[in-house]
C-alpha cells in the first residue's frame, strides 16, 4: 500500500473520529485566514490561559456522560472550591497550597455527596446535579458573603497566569519550552513504536514504516511548530502543564484501565454490566467523585486566572463542558466518547469564542454561532451514525 | 379462492448487501401463510417492503395488492389499505391504557377535536373481546403479561379494518398456553375472512397452523408448499431453509460423567419488590462435571429467577438456601464472587442483559473476564484482541473482524459472543438460558455443538429451555420447575414430552410425584 492510499484509508476508517479533526483544523484555518493575528503567539497563549479551566472540566464530564449520566453541577462547584480557597488564602492568610488543598477536599466531598445520591439512592444525576447546581452555587455566597474577595496574588496567581520561562535562556524565544516540547514528541514518537512493537509481537496487522513515519512526524510537526510560538511569547504556561498532564492520565484511565472499561459498560448496557461482575454503583460513586475532584482543580485554576472568588464564578461552565463532549463525539445516551474528542470539541468551542472576539463579533452574535456548531455537530455524528449503519 | 396479495420479483439493496434477490410470494386470500427462513434470509426486509418501511422506489419489483399495484411511501399507506404488521419487538406504551394504545395514533375525536373516551373504551372493549381477551380497556397496558399485550397488538390492528395482517415471530415470547391461545385466535380471523402472514421459527407451530409456507434463503424464494400435502414435512422445511439435509438436530455426544460440581440445596427467593411474595420454594438439585442438566418449566414457573438469584443474587431479595461446589459450602453474594467460584450466567436477553450492544466483540468478549487481562488494573489491549479473535476462530464468529460492533451481528453470532465471554471466564458451571432463543436452525446446531464441547472439557451445562425437544435432544438429565418448585427430576432416557409437561404444570398444592430415580 502506498503512502497516499494508506493515508485515505486511516481516514475513512476514522471519519467519526477524524471528521471534528478535520472541522477542528477548518475552523483553524479559516479563523487565521480572517484575522492574521490569530495564530500569533499571544493569541495562542491566551486561548490556552482562557480555555484550560473548560477542558479540564469536560474531562471529567466525559466519564459521566459515557457512564449515562450528566453533572449540570460543575460551574457551582467552581465557584464553591475557588471561594473556599479565597477564604483560606486571603481573609485567613495561610499559604497558596493550603489554599489548594481546602479547593480540593472541598472538591471531593462535593463529589462524595453527589456520587451517593446518584449510586446509591438512585436518583438521577440530571437531578441530583441539578439541586447541587442551586445548592453550591448558595454556599459559594454563603462562604463569600456575597462579596468578591481579591487579591490571591503570590504563588496562587501563578498557578494559573505563570509562566515556565527564561530558564535555559534564549534568543527571542524560550529555549526550556523548546525542549519540553522536543521531549514531548520524542515520548509520543517512542510510545508509538512501543505499541507498534507491541502490535507486531502479536501478529496483527500495522501501519507501513512509510504510514507510521508520516504519522509522527506530521504529529511532531504541528507540536513543534505550536511550542515554538509559545516560546515566542511567554514560554511554556504552568496550565498547560496541569493540563497535559491530566490529558494523559485520563486517557490512560478512560482507554486501559479496568475502572475505565467498567465506566464504558456502564453506559453501554448497565445490566449486562452487572451481570458480568462489573460493581455498577461503585462505578457510579467514583466518577462523581472524580468529577468532583477535576471541577475543584478547576475552580482553583479559574480563581487563580481571576485571581479573585466571585459569589457568580464558573456561572455556565457546566454547559461549555457538557457541549465539548458531545461536540467530540460523546453519546447522548452514554456508552461512547473519549478524553481526545472531547478535548477537541473544547478546543473547537474555545477557538470559535476566541477568533470571534479577536473579529469583535458581537456576543450575542458569537452565542447564537456557538449554539448552532453544537447543534450542527451532533447532527454531523447522527449522520454518520445513520450512514454507517445503511453501509451494512 | 383470489390471490390477494402477489409481491413479484422483489430486489432490495443496501450498500453492499443484496438482501432480497427477486422474491417471489404469492398470498391467496383467506389464508394463513408462513414464511420459513434463517435469520439474515430476508424474511423481514421482505415485510418491511410489504409494509412501506422501505417505501416504494428504494426496491425493485411490484406489489400487486387487491389487484392494484401499490406503490407505498410510508407505513400509513399500507395501513390505509388494510396491511397492518405487528413485530417481534411489541410497540405498545407500557403506561397508556389498553384502549389508549389500540387507538393510539387513530384516535376517534368528537366535534369539538377532543377524544371520547366512553366511546373508544366501549369500541376497545368489542375489540378485545373478538381477541379473546378479558380486561377493563383503562388497565394499563404495563401490567398485562406478554400474551396479553400481543393479543392487544392484533385487536389494534382489528382496529384498523386489517385484511392482510403480517406477525413477526409472534410467539417467540409466549408461553405454550398463550402460544395456543394465540395460533387459535389466527385460525378465527381466517375463517372470519382476514389473511395472514406469520413469520416464524417454530416449525411446529407453523405444520399446526399455516396453510401455506413459502421458503426463503439468501433473499430468494426457495418454494411454496402446501402444508396439507403429506411431503410437506419439518424436514423439507429445514432443507429448504438451510440448502441441505440437516440429519440430526442434535449433534450426538457420548455422556463422560465426572464427580458432582455444583449442588444447590433447598433454595427459597422472594419477589424483590412484593414482600412475602415466594418465586422459588425450596428447590434443590444438582450437576457434575460433564454432564448436561436441563430445567423445563413455563414461562413464569421461575426458571430465570432460579440462575440468576444463584449468580450472585442477581434476582430476589430474603434469599435462603445452600450452595455447594465440589462439596465446599460455597457464599456467592454478589456477581463477582460468583465469577470468582467459576459460576457462568449466560441471559435469556442478550440484548438487554447480555451484550453491550455499543461496543465492539472484542470488548464483549473481555467483558467478564478482564481480571484475566489486566494485571494491576491495566488492560494488555493487544492480548484481549488475541484472546477475541481465538473465540472468533474457535466458536466461527461470522464477522469480517472482532471490531466489529455486536449490535450488527445476527442473533447467532451475538450469542456465540456470549458464550466466548464466559469461557473465558474459565467456568466450571455454566447456566445457558435459552440458549438458541431467536436463533435460526443452523446456528442452533452449532450453539449445541458448543455445549457438547463444554462438557467434553469436563465442565457442568445447566441449560434453560421452554423448548421441550431441545431439552430432551441435549440434556443428560432433566429438571421440571412449575411455581417455583422443583417438581420432578427425569433422566432423559426416561422423557417424555407429556412426562416433563405434566410435571411443569403441577400446582402449589398438588403433592409432588415420589421419586423414582435419584441418578
């Protein structure tokens, strides 16, 4: 099989999952073709500082809605574990981590309470997140006495604004996010052929030399070129640390743990999940409990991005994050999506958001877009579905 | 007698499968007409073309209906002219009530565009009493067996002026008693003038009642017969269907039985949401290594309840009794621990119970045994498509490939992931309930290949079954449960179909037999 053939064939083999890829790179392409400045390395930088607190919520969110499930709770919680954390570090003066860890026991219990309803009584998250949205969101005011509290400043407010810069030094870029970034692809790279080593042990079937090399160095390509507009502008951003590091741990879990696969069978088919041994509620109680656990992450990502706590922070993030996984390819009834799409589908919603205002779109205007590319994409993956199944 | 109906050379595609190749059907009127057909033949597309679910334009060939050619664009087209279909899945709203379902979507208005309902629940009423059926038109459809609500799908179609009226498998999940109520029910509605079609796999069913039977294989009319010639029999049903002789409906096996496995003792369940309520009374029985038990019962005698209150108290609540293996007292609280004992439940409903119907074979495959797969809770994903595909190839999965998705795979062949999901749990037990439900005849044959060499590999088969001739074709040894007891144990050497039936329907109070043999 040649290079070109090999190429069309990962593609449509993959249309589900490479067809918000290609819409992704569309919308890219068309927003750096609008307004030049797009793609520069400021602009870069803020879409990742803007948007990072919606991605790591919806990769939370991803393992509930897979598990048949919804959290219309996670933006209340924001508010909670960012005000719990205000309250600690400004009007208590203890130190920043100790801000963070209150966050996210907060953030835990938060997730306890919710799983135990929704696992072990029965109700149905869209219900018991639905109270936990108005109960939260009444506590954050609670906590703040309905007032903002500011400044965090310190180590805090690096959490999410700081910047991993200048040092290995460097000529008009930053040299150490160069080699972060290097270090990344060269893992990918090395990951990759592990699998394909893997793969070959076992007598299946693999991409060419030609295919895999094109592959990563495609993959490579695009990664370098973004680290090096990072380097750029500010170096390497502390949150896209955080970020990337729970992209990978979650996919991990989603995709070869056990506790991953159960989360899918759950969806799937409850019942048939039960009767193979899978303990459903337990499954139930940890999702919600991790969601809770991702949501105080980012409420102190977001707080930190404010560097304030606001009595109406986070107020529908919950939306944004339920939109991004259904964007990437989530079911609406559970049982299919990933971390990658879902982490696509906020990237689509936040380069929509992003371009737009750089366009000076009106809002009004840039909700009733953004409503209708939610509306269009799970269109797009019904169609799909529908013209899969009629291919049989 | 006219031909009402003649469907000439019909030819349905989809994108790359050629489901029907020019079939042929020819319906006289005032007829019960069958149609024979392993799954994937084509019966139902067929249908689906009669009805207007495909509707005219997507296939070729022609309709002749009432001497008129049809050219139908929807499901409401045939049904304006008479042709109503009841499928195998029953379309009915569980919480609407019995006449709000038969007139669901046809609904009678007075003038001022509002429903009367004294006169639709008057109207409900004649229906289902032409129906047989005795019930206040404002129950709640929900709490009406199966049966029932079958019966009701007919006086909904009764409803609807019906002249050709299409079944689907309509007894797959009736009882005997139902069964017959129901076959007797089509015979008046021919007498009183409307045809039918019926498609079915039971090939009794349709020597009892069907006065024709067209054969379809591979979307191609094989023939028609006529039921009342003598050379119409079973088997030349089967050739046609399979395009072979099929010689043995069950494969022979020479019984290798070992030491006693499993031993359930005096085992009581109560209904999990009517307190009080007994499903099992004290039942006991018990299987050895390499032998086949069957356990023959009527629909709700507790045959499902039984397994799966055993597996892990899947059912029940106040559950009591004893449970050996290999003469340990054993606890099997919950699936896992039932996993862990080497107890395997494969569900009468794959589909609800039994696959994941979004994921693909290879995960199903691994579903219940992923311990196996996954030392420190991280599954080897190269070793599961290994371990799927060694199932692919042992138990002949048909599917180009084991990413295929099970929801797309034949009632044969999902049931075949079933099975490869629990061998692969290692189970020394295994409960089969239903095993061939739904299955065409040549995949049946195989699905009992596979038990005979479960138990060639010394392990225990319980297998649950409404079909006594299955039961008594493969089983060494067999139960009878009627009410939730066990009423009777019958060496199959000693079975007979009156035997078994007569103990599945000994009541509560009736004593039961004294037994003769304790092998």
């Amino acid at each position: 099989m040649n290079v070109i053939a090999g190429a069309r064939d990962l593609v449509t083999r993959h249309l589900r999952e490479s067809g918000i890829f290609f819409a992704f790179a569309l919308i890219v392409i068309l927003f750096s073709v609008l307004n030049p400045n797009f793609l520069s390395p400021g602009n870069l930088t803020n879409i990742i500082l803007q948007y990072s607190y919606i991605l790591i919520l919806a990769i939370g969110m991803l393992m509930i809605i897979v598990a048949g499930h919804i959290d219309l709770s996670v933006g209340s919680v924001v508010a909670l574990t960012g005000a719990v954390s205000a309250v600690v570090v400004i009007r208590m003066g203890m130190p920043w981590y100790m801000g963070v860890i209150a966050a996210l026991v907060v953030g835990l219990l938060v997730g306890m309470w919710q799983g135990f309803w929704v696992a072990y009584v029965g109700i149905p998250g869209f219900i018991v997140s639905l109270a936990g949205m108005l109960l939260f969101r009444g506590m954050t005011y609670l906590v703040l006495d309905n007032v903002s509290l500011s400044p965090f400043g310190g180590t805090y407010y690096q959490v999410a604004n700081g910047f991993s810069n200048g040092l290995l030094g460097g000529e008009g870029f930053d040299v150490f996010t160069v080699l972060i970034f290097a270090i990344a692809v060269v893992g990918y790279a090395v990951s990759q052929w592990r699998s394909r080593q893997g793969k070959i042990a076992y007598r299946q079937s693999v991409e060419s030399i030609p295919m895999f090399a094109l592959k990563i160095v495609l993959v490579g390509a695009v990664v370098m070129w973004f680290g090096y507009q990072l380097a750029q502008s500010r170096g390497l951003p502390l949150v896209l640390i955080i970020l990337a590091v729970l992209i990978i741990v979650y996919t991990l879990v989603t995709q070869k743990s056990v506790f991953g696969r159960h989360i899918y069978a759950v969806g799937g088919n409850r019942h048939a999940a039960e009767l193979s041994g899978v303990k459903v509620r337990r499954i139930n109680f940890w999702i919600f409990v991790n969601m809770g656990f991702l949501a105080s992450v980012a409420g102190v990502v977001y707080s930190s991005r404010m560097n304030a706590a606001q009595p109406a922070a986070g107020n529908m993030f919950e939306l944004d994050a339920i939109a991004a996984c259904f964007i990437g390819g989530a079911s609406t009834t559970g049982g299919v999506g990933r971390v990658g799409g879902a982490m696509i589908g906020g990237l689509i919603m936040a380069v929509m958001s992003n371009g737009m205002q750089l366009m000076g779109v009106p809002q009004s205007i840039q909700q009733v877009v953004k409503g209708l590319v939610l509306l269009l994409a799970v269109a797009f993956d019904i169609w799909n579905k529908r013209r899969a199944a009629a291919a049989r | 007698m006219s031909t009402i109906l003649e469907m000439r050379s019909i030819t349905k595609e989809f994108p790359g499968v050629k489901a029907l190749a020019g079939v042929d059907l020819e319906v006289t009127e005032r007829e019960i007409h069958a149609i024979c057909g392993e799954n994937g033949a084509g019966k139902s597309t067929l249908m689906k073309v009669l009805s207007g679910v495909y509707p005219h334009g997507t296939y070729t060939g022609d309709i002749v209906f009432e001497d008129e050619t049809m050219d139908f664009g929807s499901i409401n087209d045939s049904e304006d002219r008479g042709i109503v279909i009841i499928h195998q899945e029953l379309a009915l709203v569980p919480y609407l009530s019995v006449a709000e379902n038969i007139f669901l979507g046809n609904e009678t208005r007075n003038r001022f565009g509002m429903i009367d309902w004294d006169s639709a629940n008057h109207r409900a009423a004649e229906l289902l009493a032409r129906v047989g059926l005795h019930e206040n038109p404002t129950t709640p459809v929900a709490q009406l067996g199966v049966g029932k609500q079958q019966l009701i799908e007919i006086a909904k179609a009764l409803s609807k002026k019906v002249k050709l009226l299409i079944l689907d498998e309509p007894t797959a999940a009736l009882n005997d008693t139902d069964s017959a109520h129901l076959l007797g029910l089509l015979r008046n509605l021919r007498d009183e003038g409307i045809t039918c079609i019926i498609i079915s796999h039971k090939l009794n069913e349709i020597a009892d009642i069907a006065d024709r039977t067209t054969i379809i294989r591979d979307g191609q009319t094989i023939e028609t017969i006529d039921m009342a010639d003598p050379s119409s029999t079973q088997d030349r049903i089967i050739r046609g269907m399979v395009g072979r002789d099929l010689e043995n409906r069950y494969p022979d096996r020479t019984p290798d039985i070992g030491d006693e496995v499993l031993r359930v003792e005096d085992w009581h369940v109560d209904h999990p949401t009517q307190a009080g309520r007994n499903i099992i009374t004290g039942a006991s029985f018990h299987v050895r290594a390499g032998e086949v038990v069957g356990i023959a019962g009527l629909m709700g005698a507790g045959r499902t309840e039984l397994a799966m209150s055993i597996f892990g108290r899947s059912y029940g609540r106040n559950i009591r009794g004893r449970i050996f293996k290999n003469g340990k007292q054993i606890q099997v609280r919950d699936v896992a621990e039932a996993i862990g004992h080497h107890l395997a439940y494969a569900t009468e409903d794959r589909k609800q119970y039994g696959l994941n119907l979004l994921a693909d074979i290879r995960h199903n495959v691994s579903s219940a045994g992923l311990g196996k797969l996954s030392p420190g809770g991280w599954i080897n994903g190269n070793e599961e498509l290994k371990v799927a595909e060694e199932y692919r190839a042992s138990l002949n999965i048909k599917t180009p490939n084991v990413l295929a998705n099970v929801g797309k795979l034949s009632g044969g062949n999902q049931q075949k992931v079933v099975l490869s999901k629990w061998l692969y749990t290692d189970p020394d037990v295994l409960i089969l309930d239903e095993p061939t439900r739904g299955i065409d005849v040549g995949a049946k044959y195989e699905i009992y290949t596979i038990i005979n060499k479960m138990v060639a590999a010394g392990k225990a088969v319980i297998v649950i079954s409404s079909e006594l001739p299955e039961l008594m074709g493969i089983s060494d040894r067999v139960y009878t449960l009627a009410f939730g007891r066990i009423t009777g144990e019958v060496p199959v050497a000693e079975a007979t179909q009156e035997r078994l039936m007569e103990l599945m329907t000994l009541e509560r109070d009736q004593p039961l037999p004294t037994k003769e043999t304790n092998s």
